[in-house]
C-alpha cells in the first residue's frame, strides 16, 4: 500500500472552516481505500484500477496558534469536528514580522521532523504565507486552497500572503474563473491551477441544518457583552436579561463584523463609521454586532466603546462559533462586513452584504456578477446609500460554479493526481 504524508496547516479564525472538510475528505478516502483493503481479505492492494484508491493518506495538522483565544480557535475545532492539531506552534499574536518569523522558526522545525510529501496552506493569514517559504526552502511540495484571489490592494497584509503563496506553490486549488484568470494572467501554467470550487461552502452546506435548528435568542443571550445594557434599554424591561431578540425576529435586523486595519486601527474612519451605526443605521435596522478583539480594543483605545454598549439599538456581542454566525447571517435582513468569508457565505445565502472595503478579491459575490455585495470602503456616504438600497432587496442566493459542497473531495484527487 502506498502512503502519501500530507502536513496541513490552520493559523487563524477564517482558516479553520476551510480545513475541517479538508480534513473530512482525507478520513473519507482512507475509509474507501481501507474498505477496498478488507474487501480484497486484507490484501492491501485493493484491486480498483484507480491509482488513487490505491494511497493511504496520512494527515498531519498544524495550528499554527496565531488565534489561541476559545472563541477564536479552540470553539471551531470542536463545532466543525476537526481532528485536534498534532502540533501547537503557540505563535500568538505580534507584529506581521514576528508572527511570520516565529512561524518560520517553529514550522521549520517540525517540517524536519516529519518530512511530509505535501504541505497545504488555506487561505491568506500570515501562517499561509509562513509555512509555504519555509516548506518550499525545505524541498517540500506545496499546494494552496484558494489561490488565485486578487484584490490589487497590497496595503492588504493580506494579499501579500496570497502573491507570495501563489508565486511558490506547486498546485493552485481555485474557487472561482476570475482566480484562474489572475494566474493565468501572473503565468501560472495550466497544469499547476486546479478549478476546484469554493471549499467554504463545502462546510457551509454541511453545517446549514444544525445552524437553522439553532435559536437567535438564546445565540445573542449566550454570548452578550456587559450584560445587555443596549438591550434592555430597548425592550424597555429590566428584568429579563434580553428580550431584544423577539424584536429582532418580528421586524428584522443587521448582523456587523468588522476586524480590517483599514476600518479600525484609524481613530479618523473608525469616529465617522460608529455615528453613522449609531444615529442611522441602527435608529432603522437593530444591529447585531459581533466584535471581533482588535475592533474591542481600539473602540476602547479611541473613547468610542461606552457609547456604543449604551446605544439602544446595537446589540454587542463576542465573537461567536459558526453555526451561531451561520444562522444570524440566514436571518438576518442584511450584512455589514469587511471579512472575505462572511461576502462568500451571504452570496450563496442571499443576505445583501455591504461590503466594508474598497476592493475585493472575491468579486464574484458582487451585485454585477450576480452576487448580493456592494463595495463601499469606509466611507459613510457609500455606506449610507448602499444601507437605503438594501432594506428594500430581496433575498436571493447565488452560487457560482463548483461552490457545490463538493470542493474538497475534488482537491484530495487533485493533489493524488499530482
Ligand atoms: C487575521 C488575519 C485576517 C483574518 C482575521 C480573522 C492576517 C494577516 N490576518 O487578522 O486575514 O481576516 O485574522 O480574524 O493573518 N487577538 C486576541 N485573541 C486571539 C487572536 C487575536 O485577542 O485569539 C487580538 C490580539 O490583540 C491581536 C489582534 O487580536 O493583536 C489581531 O489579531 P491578528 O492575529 O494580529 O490579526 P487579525 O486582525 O485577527
């Protein structure tokens, strides 16, 4: 029997729901090749002319702790059912410097050791970009899930990582044909882009029914921040601990995330963006605002945070699980964000998302494409005019070819074939 060692690697929130189907993918296969063992009475050869079945994956997991807090790590491995990590490298949070040079150090180390075939990298964070330099100087074959993306904004950290990733990896998993066009584009050959579909939304499709099985009141009242002030000033009772929630189901509200340097690390856009949330867009629409640590941290730096625990319409809360985040953004009448992943996940729910930024890299969840996104960057007067436009949108999804729930068993043959 053949063997083929892949090392995965998971360093921040938006990375773990890309693995856990990875993951599932591989345990899929060796149960198949396993089952064809058994069948052929222990006779490891199994007898299919499909060399791939003929392979045993061994799977090696990499956190490479970049987010280490429960709600930002621990909670996902458990809700997404993915394997525990074989090896912590306790990276923690830094400078994009440190982070990159600790993880360099550390993977490094375990690369040596465990001398995989492959390494897999998902996304763009800095373990993204970390561990595909340092298994390529170490020799090792690199393949990349979700490459391809450009949002021709290098002021990104984040599009770094991803130029950086592509321009060393051996195979380039795409979710979309505009990735596959910016390699082709950047002279990536035909043999290296694999089209293989969005594996977000693989986990999106599994996880659906327990996510509309859960209840909103119970997801805000589990995860409150300072107890529900804004709430109960709202509902106008002070003894129940919430009772916002029955408003937010009879007339609809906002589901808020927003975590990118460019929104929240300048005291001159952040003031602008919380009077705009404060006076207009939750005196119309109550706001479920889930806060992602660095927002908590400079809202509080910048004089902003009392206001906005005090404002009676905007319901703070920490960050929460998937399925949690999955069933508010299937609720909820529209979506303010900057994150990528939240774009993708409304696209395909048909939740109208007011997308935070100036460019993105996902343009295929765009109104013009026939997504349900607009782009407003953070400037109140777009924000405000898109806001207008979209209470009155109907809900309707979107998926773009091979977003199909599908993804990840397409990648494990990819990387078989390869
Ligand atoms: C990172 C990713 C970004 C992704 C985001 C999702 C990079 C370059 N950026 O940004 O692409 O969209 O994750 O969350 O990799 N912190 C905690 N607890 C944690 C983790 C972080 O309190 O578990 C705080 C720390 O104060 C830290 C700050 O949050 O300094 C920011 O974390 P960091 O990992 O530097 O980047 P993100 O902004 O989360």
């Amino acid at each position: 029997m053949q063997k083929l060692k892949i090392m995965s690697v998971v360093g921040a929130r938006p990375n773990f729901m890309k693995i856990a189907p990875f993951a599932h993918a591989i345990a899929a296969h060796n149960a198949r090749v396993s089952g064809e063992c058994r069948a052929s009475g222990g006779e490891c050869s199994p007898s299919t002319d499909n060399l791939n079945q003929k392979v045993l994956i061994q799977h090696f997991l990499v956190h490479t702790g970049q987010h280490y807090d429960k709600a930002m790590s621990e909670s996902f491995f458990e809700s997404l059912d993915i394997p525990h990590p074989d090896v912590d490298l306790g990276i923690g949070s830094g400078s994009h410097a440190e982070q990159v040079g600790r993880t360099m150090i550390e993977f490094e180390k375990v690369l040596l050791a465990q001398k995989p075939d492959w390494v897999v990298v998902v996304g763009d964070v800095n373990a993204t970009a970390a561990c595909s330099i340092t298994a390529k100087k170490c020799h090792v074959k690199v393949a990349h899930i979700e490459a391809g993306l450009r949002s021709f904004d290098q002021k990104m950290p984040e599009e770094i990582n991803r130029m950086v990733t592509d321009s060393i990896s051996d195979l380039l998993l795409t979710p979309d044909e505009f990735a596959n066009a910016n390699l082709r584009r950047e002279g990536h050959s035909e043999d290296q882009i694999k089209f293989v579909g969005n594996i977000m939304i693989d986990t999106l499709e599994a996880n659906r029914g327990k996510a509309a099985g859960l209840a909103l009141d119970q997801i805000i009242n589990d995860n409150l921040i300072e107890s529900g002030v804004g709430c109960r000033e709202a509902s106008g009772s002070s003894d129940s601990p919430c009772s916002m929630p029955h408003a937010l189901c009879s007339n609809g509200f906002a589901v808020l995330t927003m975590h990118r340097p460019s929104n929240v690390d300048h005291k001159e856009v952040l003031v602008p963006l919380v009077r705009l949330l404060i006076d207009e867009v939750s005196a119309e629409l109550p706001l479920v605002w889930s806060v992602h640590p660095r927002t908590k941290k400079n809202l509080q730096n910048f004089g902003l945070w009392d206001e906005i625990v005090q404002s009676k319409n905007i319901i703070l809360i920490n960050p929460i699980g998937y399925h949690e985040m999955l069933k508010l953004n299937m609720t909820a009448r529209l979506m303010l964000t900057d994150s990528g992943g939240l774009q993708e996940e409304s696209c395909v729910l048909g939740t109208p998302c007011i997308t935070m930024r100036e460019t993105t890299e996902r343009p295929v969840t765009l109104v013009e494409h026939g997504g349900v996104s607009e782009l407003t960057g953070s400037d109140p007067v777009k924000i405000r005019k898109a806001f207008k436009k979209f209470l009155n949108f109907d809900r309707k999804g979107h998926c773009p070819p091979l977003w199909d729930g599908k993804t990840a068993e397409r990648i494990v043959e990819r990387i078989l074939e390869a």
